[in-house]
C-alpha cells in the first residue's frame, strides 16, 4: 500500500500521512512495516511533523504502537529500565508512558498564559506568554530522536492542544546577527523539578543535590540533522535548562544574567505563530515528532471536567556525529 501525504491544514510544516487502504491501525502498521523507510522519509521532508488519523484501534492493542515506533529506531525506551514512575508505564507495553490527568498519573495540565488569550483573541503559542516549551528529555545526553504521541481519550477540542514548532524553518530565518551568537552557542539542560528552573531561581530555591545520572547536561544549540542534513535550534526555556550555572556555557548565568537575554530572544524568535502548528486533538490521532529538529508545548484544559489519557513512546540511537560512542548520561555503566 502506497503511503500518501499532504501538506498538513494550518500549518507551515508537517504533513499528514495515510496508506491507501488500510482500514484500521492493524493494517496500517502492517503496511508501515512493509515499507520500513516509508514513514521516515516522510517525516524528515516535512522538517520532522507527521500527523496520521483514525489510529483508535491502538487503543485495543497497545503493542501496536511499540511496532510502530520500532520503525522509527532500534532503540525504543523501555521505561521500566529508566526509573520511571510505575504509575506512568503501561501495565502490559513498558515502552508506553502515561500523560493523564487521571490517576494513578495524576499529572495536570500546564496553567493557562495570562491572559488566556492574544489581543487578537487566539490561542497564545509565542514565548514568553506561551511557556513550557520544551523538546523531550534534551537533560539527556544523547538525547533521543523521536517520540510518537496517541490520543486514547483527548481533551474537548479548544483546550488541551499540543503546540510543535519547526526548529529547522526558524533557524533558517534567524536575523544574521543572532545566527552569529548561536551557532556555536552550548545550553545547558537539566531535569524539570530539580529545583534549577528559572522560577526556582528567582524565588532562591535551594536546588535539589543531582546524582551522579542526574548532572546537566550540555547540548549544542544547533544541530545537524543526522540524515536530512537540515540544520535546526535545539533549546528548552524556564524549566529543563539549569538557570543555577546556564542557560549557557560561558554566559552571564542566572534569570537576569546575559544568557537569559539571549535565551528570551532566542526563544521568541522560535516561536512565532509562522513556524508554530497547534494540534487539536481527535481520539485516534497519532502526531510522530522529531525531537531533534522540532520543539513542543502543551497547553491547558479543563482537568476538573476532563480526563486526557495520552500515550507516548520515545525512541533513541541517531542522535548525529556530535554524539558518537557516548555513554548514556542517565544509566549507571553495566
Ligand atoms: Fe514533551
């Protein structure tokens, strides 16, 4: 079955993705798995967004989407071995992360942006009226390639949306003189909640002390795309880089130092509505993003009203040369 794409609705990147003819996930994964590179190609020529629709039956038969994900890269996290809550895994396909609201997760929606909305009365996607965004686990190093992302149970279309912004269209954009600043610029990224976000910062936290699988890590700013080529930024804001010693190496550190400055322009750029595509989710919807070349906020939803269960799988092991035969940061060695 031939996979056909089409350039995605309301947005300047990604696309949306179909095998012509499957009817159900089973037979989708099925043809996926037929044409191995099908998939990937697709999703490195729309600079890493794919959107593919009517997926529910992953719902049923989780171990589908692992299949799936495998064609993405050898390496999909099994996060029983990575010291995940217990209460984020899923029960029967440890390579399955949780994000609910419900429980046993009970993890809750970010707050709205204040205010709720822009001026022009739409959904606020630019930083720093927009927070939270990130790209998964960058406090890992190396850090992993892609995620798939599932809608078992969405929230009400208006609320609860997932913001992607496209890392390679913004760096071609960047005005020369922050091209300049950036191109061998290093961040300094850390787990959220360890006491070093900016808010922490700001409010004199005492940082939380980091094992020795904990510690920061430094990613370059820009970053080759290992197989497209395409070159892209690579950052995260107030809460997954350390604003103890960073955002930057060999910057003034601290939410007022120089480095900040620099990250708040940085940041702004990379988020302006034209390289941002809001995703409202159906129930059934799988996005596939490339965490090296795409950055991703989520968004608000009524949590008292609604229960969102999302589904996640993160695969690893093409980070680009700049990683060669690095150890992982956030395993003992065996
Ligand atoms: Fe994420």
């Amino acid at each position: 079955m031939p996979l056909n794409t089409q350039p995605l609705a309301g947005a300047s990147f990604g696309c949306l993705a179909e095998f012509t003819g499957a009817r159900d996930a089973g037979a989708v994964v099925a043809a996926a798995e037929a044409e191995p590179d099908a998939l990937t190609n697709a999703l490195y020529a729309a600079n890493g967004f794919l959107l593919m629709k009517g997926m529910q039956g992953i719902t049923e038969e989780p171990a589908l989407l692992n299949r799936l994900s495998r064609l993405f890269g050898e390496e999909v996290e099994n996060y029983r071995e990575t010291g995940m809550r217990p209460t984020s895994i899923h029960t029967e396909v440890p390579e399955i992360l949780i994000v609910s609201n419900m429980p046993p997760v009970d993890r809750p929606p970010p707050k709205r942006p204040e205010p709720p909305l822009t001026a022009d009365g739409k959904l606020p996607v630019q930083f720093p009226h927009r927070r939270g965004w990130h790209t998964d686990q960058s406090y890992r190093r190396p850090p992993p390639d892609i995620s798939l992302f599932y809608a078992t149970i969405p929230s009400p279309k208006g609320q609860g949306q997932t913001l992607y912004a496209d890392c390679i269209a913004a760096y071609e954009a960047l005005p020369s003189s922050l091209k300049a600043k950036v191109d061998d610029l290093v961040g300094i990224h850390v787990r959220p909640g360890s006491g070093r976000t900016e808010d922490a910062v700001r409010n004199g936290d005492t940082p939380d002390p980091l094992g020795p699988y904990e510690q920061p890590q430094h990613q370059p700013v820009v970053r080759t795309h290992p197989i497209s080529g395409k070159r892209s930024l690579y950052l995260c804001e107030a809460g997954q880089m350390d604003w103890t010693i960073g955002p930057f190496v060999g910057m003034e550190p601290g939410p007022d130092g120089e480095g900040a400055t620099l990250l708040y322009e940085i940041m702004s750029h990379l988020t302006q509505p034209k390289f941002v595509y809001a995703h409202e989710w159906d129930e059934g919807d799988l996005v596939i993003y490339d965490n090296r070349t795409t950055l991703h906020a989520a968004t608000w939803f009524d949590a008292e009203k609604h229960g969102r269960l999302m589904w996640r799988t993160t695969i690893s092991g093409n980070p680009g040369a700049e990683y060669e035969g690095e150890r992982k940061s956030w395993l003992a060695a065996e």
